[in-house]
C-alpha cells in the first residue's frame, strides 16, 4: 500500500519529467509553488474538468504559458501538458 507522502513525491516526479519533455525546462520547487499560488489565486485559465478532483488549466507564467492538470484533492500539479486542442488530449486518455 502506497502512503500518501510516498504518493505526493511520485506525482511531483511525474510532473518534473512531463515538464521537461513537453516544455523543454525543468519544474523546480519554485516554479511548482508559482503555478499552485496562481491556480489558488484564480490567475489561471480554466479549460475543463478531467475528474471529480482534477481539472485542467493553462498558466502564463511571463509569456510561457504551461498547461497543467491540477488536482484539488493533493492541491498539487499531476502533470504538465501539451497545448494541442483539448479534443485532442481527451481522445488519447
């Protein structure tokens, strides 16, 4: 059985990984914190609900805008996306 500690680390290591093969940089703590004070602030660009707890929604972060999943229940980023249409995204899931 998986903990939750050991759970928010997988996913945090999940979104570092996406990030730096879908974006081309690395997802630093500073960065990750950024992104979830700017989803809490509502500074973000809803763009649909995925699940019950996770929705997904573009940040622009100086220009660069990173679409993520965020999930409410870990109130942390699951994953970083490619900007491809969302039609397109659901299609693959």
């Amino acid at each position: 059985m998986t903990s939750d500690k050991t759970t928010i680390y997988a996913v945090r290591r999940h979104a570092r990984k996406r990030c730096k093969e879908r974006m081309g940089f690395s997802l630093t703590k500073k960065l990750r914190l950024q992104i979830i004070s700017m989803i809490e602030k509502d500074e973000h660009i809803f763009i649909e609900t995925c699940k019950r707890d996770r929705f997904v929604a573009d940040v622009d972060l100086s220009g660069i805008i990173i679409r993520v999943v965020y999930s409410t229940t870990l109130e942390d980023i699951i994953t970083v996306l490619d900007r491809k249409p969302i039609e397109i995204l659901m299609m693959d899931v």
